[in-house]
C-alpha cells in the first residue's frame, strides 16, 4: 500500500498493484480525449470513499469541487506515489 500526504494535508492511500492496471491505462487515455472520464480515473486509483473525502478536501479551500484543483491534486498524488515506489 503507498501511503502519502499532499502539500495541502490530504492524506491517501493507493493499491501499488494500481499501476498494473491496464484498465486505468485505458481510461487514463480516454480521459486525454473525455474529461468527462476522470471521475472513473480518480475513483479506480482512489476508490470511492478516498475519491469523496478528496472533493471534500478541495471544497473546503474553493467552496466547490474545481476541475482544476482536482486536477492539480491528482497529479501530485500520483507523482507521491510515484516517488514512494522508486523509494521502496
């Protein structure tokens, strides 16, 4: 399991089998083309309970669950784990 905290205090963890997942390859690219994809891409890394408690976490700083804010948040999840996994 990679467990991490973002910049902003949220705090996540994610299956390392995940980035085996060839399903989320494929939403990942349809999302590139979609947008309207990137609910399922959050919600096959994060779960739907992690997934919730991160449009939470972004309401309370915007008042509303920005596209970009969530966007930007998914990034830097996924580059934590990324590091997490070179580190283990």
């Amino acid at each position: 399991m990679l467990k991490g905290t973002t910049e902003s205090g949220f705090k996540f963890k994610i299956d390392e089998r995940i980035a085996d997942d060839l399903e989320l390859l494929e939403d990942i690219a349809r999302a590139d083309k979609d947008v309207t994809v990137f609910p399922a891409v959050l919600e096959r890394v994060l779960g739907e309970k992690q997934k919730a408690a991160l449009y939470d976490h972004i309401r309370k700083e915007h008042g509303y669950v920005s596209t970009q804010a969530t966007v930007d948040m998914f990034t830097e999840i996924m580059n934590l784990a990324g590091e997490a996994t070179k580190n283990s």
